[in-house]
C-alpha cells in the first residue's frame, strides 16, 4: 500500500525490514528510538514503526503522543470502534503511543470433516459412553484429544492420527492458564440477572501478584493449567515430531491431515483453515464426503475456558469448581478468559528526531490505513466492532469465497470485543519492561526443562517410547517431583529477570501495576507501607527499605514498625530504675558499677527515643503548616466557557492534551489570579459508577447551571472566560499515580483556595448499585466532608452553595451547614468497606496532616483576635472552634481501629490518628511560637490583620497567611493556554 499511496500524496516512504525479522524487532526499535529515560540514546534513523506492544514499555517515552492527533482525526481514525484489548496495549500513562490495525489471540480450530463425522462419532460414543463434542472446556479438549488420539484415521491413509495439533509456546500455554486464573477484574454485585462486575480492582490477572510482585505460580490452579497443557501435548504432533528430533511445529503438522484440530493465532489459523491457505489441509486429505450442503471442514471458536477456577479470596488460592461469587462471569459454569497474546500489529511514530513533515506525511498514511476494510491492510486482520457487522461479514465473506468462515470468526470475535461493562474478562498480555527475559524464563523452563525435556534428563517426555512419556495423572508422584523443581526453577529465574531491571522488582511491580490501570493508584512507599503491614518477606525482597524510613511511619503505623523492628517506636517507662535501685544495698560494689553503667545506658536510650518522639510529633507538626503554604502538585483549572461547551465531564488527561488547563503552580499565584478578578469555583460531588464520574450526564447539567447562576447573580462577564472551575475528573491526573498522589496531597489546599465551593448532589441513579446518589449520600461520603471542611475552615460557609437539580435553585448553605461536615472521620470510606485488603494505611490517615494545619490555622486566628479585641470580625471563627471544642475527640479521633487483611487473616488494629497533635498545635500558638516559617526568601509572620483577608470576605477570616513573600509585584501566571502579567 505504500506505492499507493506515494502515487496519490506524492510523499516518498521506503520500508525497510529488519535483520532477523519479529525476533530482533524489539531490539532494533531500543537502538533506533533509544531507552525511556535516556534521550542521547537511539540513531533516530526511521521515522516510524510497525510494532507489536511487547516491545513498547522500554521505548514508548520516545514514540510521538498519538493522542492529539487522534481526537484531532477522529472521523477517520474512530478510535474506540478499536476493541478494547488493542487499546490498552499501545496506552502509556494515558497517552496512546501506538495506532492498532490489528489484534493477536488465541483460538481453536477445529475440523468439521472430523466432528461430523458419523463413523468416528460412533466409535467414540460405543467406547467411552459419550457424544462426541467441539470441546468448550480446556479439560474437554484434553480428554477429548487423548481419547482420539491413536484410535482413528483422519487423513485417509490407513494410520492412526492425533489430538489436537499446536507449536509449543508460552502463549498458547498461557491459553489454558487464563479461564483459570483470571474470572473478574472488578469486584461483583449480585443481582436479579447474575453478577455485574463493575467495582473496585481485584488485581486478577495471570503474571504476578498486583501487591507483591510474587509470581502467581505457587497455587493449585497454575499446576492445573500445566498439568492439562501436558497431556494435551502428549496425544499432540509432539509425540512424533518431537521425538524425531525436528521442532513440534502446528504449521507443518496440520497440512499432513493427522490433526483433528488446532490452536493458534487469528492470521495463522486463517492460512490453516482457508481453502488454498499456505497451511492448509489438502482436500484428499480430508474426509470432506461427509459434510451436509452448506457445512464446511475448518471451523474455529472461541478458545475454550475452565469448569476449575483458583479462589482469590481464600488463603493459597485453592482450585474450586466454577460457580457462584467466585466465578462471576460464568457461562454455564465455565469461565471464559480469552488471551490476547502481544496486543497485534501497530504503528507508531519517531518523537524525538523525525522531522514535522516526515511525521505528518507518516500519519496521514496511518490515518488512510485505518479507514480501509478488513483485508486490505498488510499485517492486519479483523480488530474493530465496526468490522463485525453484517455487511462488513459479507465482504469478507465474499473476499474469502467462505460464509462459514466469516460467521465464524463474526461469532468469535463478537464474544472476545466485548468490554468489560458487557461481561468481558480480556486477559492481558505482560506489556512491561523485560517482557521478552520473563517469556524466554517461561519457555526454557516449561518445554526446554519439562514438558518436552527427556524422562532420563529430568523431564516428562519419553523420547525412546512417547507413550510411556509421564502422565501428570498416572505417574502423579513422579510428575508431581519434576513439577515441584519446575517451580522452583521458573521463581528464580524470574528473581534474576526482576534484578536485571532498573529499579528491581519494585519497580517493576509499579510499572505491572500501571499497565494493568489498577486503581487506587499507589506510590513506591506506599506498596512498601502496606507491605509492611501484610507481608514482612517481599517488604524485605522488594527492597523497601530503601524506599521508606521506619521512624517516619511510626506514627501512622506504629504496631506495623513495631512488629517489623521491635523498639523502633518505642518509649521505654523507666520505672525500672525504681525496682533497680533496691539492688544498691544488696549487691556488691562491683555489681552496683554494672548496674549504674546499664541504668546510665537505659536512660541514654530513652532519652534518645523520648528526642525521636519529640521530633517525629514537630515534624507532622511542621509539615502542617508547610501544607498551607505550598502545593504538591499544581492547581489545574478549566475555564468556565470551555467547560460549558465540552458536553460532558472530560478526563484530565484529555482536557491537558488539547490544552484546556489553565495552570497555578504555587498559592501565590492562586492569590494573584484572584487578585486579578478571576473567579475559581470549586464543585464536590460524589461519583456515580465505580469507573466513571458521571455516566448519566446529570451532575455534570447541573454544573453548568451553578457556573451560569453564580455569573448572573454577580454580574461576571456572561462569556464565562473569567470563571475558572475546578473538579476531579478533570483537574487531578488519572493515569499516571505518583502525579495524581501528589495532586490529592494537595486536595485541602485546593478546597481552601476557591472562591466559591458548590456542592453538587442532585438525584442521580448509581450506574452499578441499585441505589440513587442525592445530598444525604453525598454527605455520608468522608472525602465530600473533607473538601467542605477544607474550604469552610479558611473561608467560612458564606461562599458555600447547593446545586441540588433543575427543579431546585441554586441555593447558599445555611450557617449551621458546616457542623455535620466537620465530622469527616466519621464518613463513609471504600478502603473501610474492602477492609484494606492489599492496603497498608487508611485514606483518613491522609487527611491529619491537612487538617492538623487548618485547625492550627483557625485557631490561632481566634487566639490573636481575641488578645486584640476583634471579637466582632472572629463570630463565625468561633463558631467553628465553639463546635470543634465541644466534640474534639469525634472530630479529631486521638485513634481508630483499623480492619485489615494480613496473611489472609481478618486483624483489628488500633492505629494513632490525632494523639496528642490537637493539644500540641494549641500550645505551640498560645505559647506565641504561632506559624513562623523559614524559607529561602524570608520568614512569613502570621499575626492576623486585615491586610490577612482574602477573597474579599466581610464575615470571615480567609485564610489568616499570606503565600509566599507578601507582595505579588510583577507576578506572572503561567498557564496552558497562556500567560498573564499581573502588576498588584
């Protein structure tokens, strides 16, 4: 297609192949692209790539974002037409760096001339009791397999064939393992119909462990998985080719006729099945005479699933039947789990030294490519849902002269595109750094060391008699010694690949964690805290040490540090020296040397733990304060005209790329934005999926309708380009999780800098619980009363409204509005409800230090005024601290029990929240300490005085700190959309 398109473009594109094709591709791309984080890597001789997704993770920093380009081309390109499978593979931190134009799977072919064969149908039934079937389990296909093989003719030629056929790989082993290891990626609901399964990650997947990066490889059903693998390969071509000495190989197998079915990939099982196809059975080795008008010898079908499935949520995972809540998605108590193995053919471009019309002229191609019909594109098959329609089947149909071949694969395909909102379990390939080392373990281990090893070499295969070659459930013991040294092996393989990364396996558990878009999302330290609290042995494996600070976490997890290190939070209780003493009239002079020197040592070391104590509490003490002053992660904002015309709720990702995002990287500059007369409007509201923010659209409507009230009320300009409105979707990161950490680090002082804070909660329904979402769920909600406290605390409830729907006005809150809010602990949490599982640390121990702050702030504000004499201007103030005062210990819980999982074990903690931290802030302000803090520039003062105001308030002191110097001269506010020069 290229010289087509030279000869419509004029664009000159030459091809060049790869020495040593797929298996050096991966390689080449490195040294042509260069490393992730090395740009003076790559030679950048090419300005794009066919590539397949395996070899992505070491590169896709390098490959141009095809985001942009996509939403810009959309009515051509159509993107999410694109089975959902294909998508995530060529995604990188919510950019897409690659455009599928293909997709890769596994599937069964299976010969009709074979199943429909009357006389082998009677065989089978007279000698095991049983109608002949097309297997819809792996454990039918194996028994299936074995029972044919040696016992019928196949291809006409008087000798008895075989099984199935294949060509040893991971993936089609992988194949058999995925129905039974992976049976849902969200955590299910029951209901009327079933199960839908649209919650929280379950982390399932058939690699490694989402918390631990332990290889899923010790439990029951990997041993099922190779033991089906094993014997569907003993009655296989194997028997003969392997024992031969040539490779056991499905492409020269299948054409001889011997195999009465075969497993493959969708462009090889084409050219296995297709009439004249390069793989083909020909027609007098076939039995093609029995066969009704219309019927047709090669047939395919979903790749069969599993009646035994590993249970997740029992301790070592045990095999069970396929039923109930553990198998979810079942069919007819099969689980299905289609593996889509290395994602398909892609095309990506050079981003780092192609030349602007090289890129275009590149794309433009890409973009004609993805219009063409199935067939039509090199390298590619059948991988959009549009491709699947009627008169997309009949072309093909037509193309291939074969309408049983194109429903086929209609029917096939129909069932793996569906997503997961339609009851999909697509299993992923293990797109991450490595890829290649982690499959040639595999392989080495499993065919090179077991299955197909020798019996005399320690293997299963008996290459002398490959009938006597050891059966998994025959010779079970010796199976069983060989299985067990096979694990083994294949773990420490896997440790050697994990430490030839950078970053060892804890970095390669992030990027595993990443590629899967598990969520919530978690740092580095935080995998390590909460290993700490569930798993001591990878805590240690993972090298986690190096990542957090023991003496830092003893506040938050202090009974987790203590059963780790013993003595590492404690203060030791002297009172020993009391009992001790006695002993000075009884013992001898040179004992009582001994026991000075041990009490002088004793009190040494509680001095010194009583100092850590001390500095620990100063220190949240300080980072309290700090976080009134500064913000983690830039304030995003989207202005209010945009906002509008957007139609929906847009990711952040989304709205960044098309650069919608007006950016305040400091509190300063969030003061002079105001300053300047922009409006920021921040809107709470409570998600109404698990996956999505607003399905509906409803809450996203009566958005708007507050943005477009609040304008007319106080007569802003009607245009709206001086509103600027944050909310989560949009505002926080998405993909990436150390940026969205940062970004909910910063969510107080987001709340609190707002001019206006709306709570949105009109009734909508829950797009997956049978429930509807309105102002008495919102308020449940912990994170809702954290951002109506974040915001109420510094500025007072006068800013604060209700967007309740249509019917209802936009309407303020009333001034007793804030006394339930201030209850946030006792909110409901998702990480509660889930008990922490895989968790270490509770979202309310995120929300101290913030808290901590703004309560230190409040306070210190009414303390001031109240030595002045300003009684008048602190009303509301003290309203807060009055309500504050009268329920501390619910509004700031010294502690709380925490419920967790450790070892698959149910365990209640009591976890420090507060302590003492309350008593201490008030001290530290009445002793006239206050919030002095030291930077670079100066040391910012926080007497309270009017020039302290902020926003323009009358009632309420806003805030009570100035950001940064105190001055904003010559301020300038870099944004995505601009920049604004402000003289204040």
């Amino acid at each position: 297609r290229i010289e087509e398109y030279g000869r419509c473009t004029g664009a000159n594109i030459r091809l060049q192949y790869v020495d040593g094709g797929e298996d050096e591709m991966g390689s080449a791309l490195i040294q042509d692209v260069g490393e992730n984080d090395d740009e003076t890597t790559g030679q950048g001789i090419y300005d794009a790539y066919i590539v397949q997704a395996p070899w992505l993770p070491p590169v896709y920093k390098g490959l141009k974002s095809l985001s942009t380009y996509i939403k810009d081309n959309n009515d051509y390109i159509d993107f999410m037409d694109i089975n959902q499978a294909s998508r995530s593979a060529v995604s990188f931190e919510g950019e897409v760096r690659a455009l599928p134009l293909d997709t890769d799977y596994i599937s069964l072919g299976w010969r009709q001339d074979v199943f429909g064969n009357p006389d082998i149908k009677e065989a089978y039934k007279s000698s095991w009791g049983e109608e002949l079937k097309v297997p819809d389990t792996i454990e039918e296909m194996v028994v299936i397999g074995e029972r044919l093989n040696g016992r019928h003719d196949f291809n006409n030629d008087g000798e008895m064939d075989w099984g199935f056929c294949l060509t040893p790989q991971t993936n089609y082993f992988q194949a058999f393992l995925a129905p039974v290891l992976q049976t849902h990626l969200h955590e299910c609901e029951k209901t009327e119909d079933g199960y839908k399964c649209l919650g929280a990650d379950t982390g399932q997947n058939m690699f490694f462990d989402v918390n631990n990066f332990e290889p899923l490889i010790h439990n029951d059903g990997y041993r099922h998985a190779v033991e089906m693998y094993t014997r569907f390969i003993m009655a296989s071509n194997c028997q003969v080719q392997t024992a031969a000495g040539v490779k056991c190989d499905r492409k020269t197998a299948f054409p001889t006729g011997r195999c009465a079915g075969v497993i493959s990939m969708p462009g090889t099982m084409t050219n296995l099945l297709r009439e004249n196809g390069k793989y083909t059975i020909p027609p007098e080795k076939r039995m093609d005479y029995v066969l009704e008008p219309g019927e047709y010898w090669g047939r395919r079908k979903v790749f069969p699933g599993s009646r035994k499935v590993i249970n997740w949520n029992k301790e070592g995972r045990p095999l069970e039947d396929c039923q109930g809540s553990v198998c979810p998605l079942a069919k007819d108590g099969i689980n299905y789990a289609p593996f889509f193995a290395e994602g398909g053919e892609s095309y990506a471009l050079n981003g780092r030294q192609s030349k602007p019309a090289a890129t275009d002229a590149m794309w433009d191609m890409f973009t004609w490519l993805a219009t063409l019909p199935v067939g039509e594109v090199p390298l590619a098959g059948t991988y959009r849902k549009s491709q699947l329609t009627d008169e997309a089947i009949g072309r093909l149909a037509e193309q291939w002269d074969n309408p049983v071949m194109a429903q086929d694969l209609h029917d096939l395909l129909l069932e793996y595109f569906r997503s997961e909102e339609e009851g999909g379990n697509v299993v992923q390939d293990l797109f991450i750094i490595g890829f290649p080392q982690y499959n040639e373990a595999l392989d080495t281990e499993l065919h090179d060391n077991l299955v197909l090893q020798d019996v005399e070499k320690g293997g299963l295969f008996n290459m002398e008699e490959p009938r006597k070659s050891i059966d998994p459930v025959k010779n079970k013991a010796d199976f069983d010694l060989r299985y067990d040294r096979f694990i083994a092996s294949l773990a420490q393989r896997y440790e050697d690949v994990h430490a030839r990364q950078d970053g060892g396996g804890l970095n390669q558990l992030d990027l595993w964690r990443g590629a899967l878009d598990i969520h919530p999302t978690k740092s580095k330290e935080e995998i390590c805290q909460d290993l700490l609290a569930t798993d001591h042995e990878n805590f240690d494996k993972l090298g986690c040490l190096d990542i957090v600070q023991l003496k830092d976490l003893c506040q938050s997890q202090e009974s987790d540090v203590e059963e780790y290190s013993p003595g590492t939070c404690k203060v030791d209780n002297n009172n020993s020296t009391i009992i001790i003493s006695v002993l000075f009239g009884i013992v001898g002079v040179g004992l009582m040397g001994g026991v000075v020197y041990y009490l002088y040592k004793r009190y040494e070391n509680y001095q010194r733990i009583q100092k850590a104590h001390e500095q620990l509490m100063e220190a949240t003490l300080n980072e309290s304060v700090r976080a009134l002053h500064q913000l983690d992660y830039p304030l995003h904002l989207i202005r209010g005209d945009e906002f509008v015309e957007e139609g929906k709720l847009m990711r952040h990702e989304v709205l960044r790329n098309t650069h919608k995002l007006t950016v305040l990287d400091s509190l300063p500059d969030v003061d002079a934005f105001i300053e300047a007369g922009k409006h920021v409007l921040f809107f709470s509201h409570q998600w109404s999926s698990f996956t999505a923010p607003d399905p509906s659209g409803i809450q996203y409507h009566a958005m708007c309708d507050a943005v477009k009230e609040l304008a007319n009320r106080n007569g802003w300009d009607e245009s709206l380009k001086d509103v600027f409105i944050w909310v989560d979707y949009s505002s926080i990161p998405q993909v990436n999780p150390s940026t969205q950490n940062l970004a909910i680090r910063s969510l107080a002082a987001y709340a609190s800098s707002a001019t206006y804070f709306v709570i949105v909660a009109p009734e909508t329904p829950h797009a997956d619980l049978d429930d509807i979402c309105d102002l008495g769920t919102y308020q449940r909600r912990m994170w809702c009363r954290a951002e109506q406290v974040c915001h109420s605390m510094r500025n007072g409830t006068e800013g604060m409204y209700l967007g309740i729907g249509k019917k209802a006005p936009l309407e303020p809150v009333k001034g007793d509005f804030f006394q339930e809010s201030l209850h946030v602990f006792d909110g409901e949490l998702t990480c509660c409800r889930l008990e922490h599982k895989g968790m270490g640390a509770c979202d309310r121990q995120s929300l101290v230090i913030p808290l901590l702050g703004l309560y230190g702030e409040l306070f210190r504000a009414s303390y001031e005024m109240n030595k002045n004499d300003n009684a008048d201007a602190l009303a509301s103030v003290n309203a807060f601290l009055y309500e504050i005062e009268k329920h501390q210990e619910e509004v700031f819980p010294r502690s709380f029990e925490r419920v967790m999982w450790r070892k698959n074990k149910r365990v209640v903690d009591e976890v420090l929240l507060f302590g003492d931290l309350i008593d201490r802030m008030k001290a530290r302000i009445t002793s006239g300490i206050g919030f002095a803090i030291h930077d670079d520039k100066a040391t910012i003062s926080t007497k309270a005085s009017d020039t302290f105001v902020r926003h323009g308030a009358s009632d309420f002191l806003r805030h009570g700190v100035v950001h940064g110097s105190g001055a904003h001269e010559g301020v300038q506010i870099e944004s995505a959309v601009g920049a604004m020069d402000n003289k204040l």
